[in-house]
C-alpha cells in the first residue's frame, strides 16, 4: 500500500516542474493528503502516475483527482500491468478479490480444488515456491 514516503517522492518529482499550491516546505503535509486519498493505489501505480503527469504536457500542479485519473488510466490501457507487480502485491490483490475460484495463486500457480462433496474446496498451496519466494500464503501447504 501507499505509504506517505512513497508519495512525498513523487511530489517531490513533481515539485521540480509544478509549483506546489503552499510552496515546496508544504511538501509533507500535502503528502499526508495524498495518501490519504490515494491509499489504495498502489507504489508502482503511484510512480506512473507522476510520471504520466509529467510526460503529457501538463501545466499545473496535479489535484489528487488528477493522480487518480492517470492511475485509471494506466489500469485501463494495462490489464496486465498486475504480472509486473511484485508477487506479494499480486498475492495479496489474488487473495482480497474473490475470484479464487478463477485465478490460479500468482505465486505457485495452485487452483481451488474440491475434492469431495462433502468437503469445502482447498487450495494447496506448494510451500516451497512460497518459501522460496518469501510470500506467505493462508491455508493449506
Ligand atoms: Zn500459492
């Protein structure tokens, strides 16, 4: 997730081409904003974000909403921008969507099995993948 340092370095980035709306000492306290209403975005989201920003020929210092729009953007035109995510992130976002049922594990590729009817279906994860890849993983090994 979004933490104020990662955002108070993309205003940083940001402070070199805009002029923030307080001056540049007001830095940290916008970031504070910033993540506040960017916190589900994620770092790497975040970064391309500024960096769109940066790269369209924008002339001013860009609202939250405006980070947020370029952020949809790149979701849009990159549905695949997910596999470029570190594992954990893709772990975890695999882990809060619900589709489970759908979507093998990121990290060792394990499916939702049902292997009777009388028992709730299982994931299997392989534990050794997840060790090797230092993402933990919830249920079965
Ligand atoms: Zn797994």
């Amino acid at each position: 997730m979004l933490t104020e340092s990662d955002v108070l370095g993309g205003l940083r980035e940001l402070a070199v081409v805009f002029r923030p709306p307080n001056g540049r000492d007001d830095l940290d306290r916008l970031a504070r904003v910033y993540r506040r209403a960017l916190e589900d975005v994620d770092p790497f989201e975040f970064r391309a974000a500024v960096e769109d920003y940066l790269a369209t020929g924008q002339r001013f210092w860009p609202p939250p909403s405006k980070l947020r729009t370029a952020v949809d953007k790149h979701r849009h035109q990159n549905p695949r921008a997910i596999k470029t995510l570190p594992l954990a992130v893709q772990y975890g976002r695999w882990q809060g969507s619900g589709d489970l049922a759908n979507d093998p594990c990121p990290v060792c590729g394990a499916k939702l099995e049902e292997e009777d009817y009388k028992r709730r279906p299982q994931i299997y994860h392989d534990h050794q993948v997840h060790y090797d890849a230092g993402v933990g993983y919830a249920g079965q090994p």
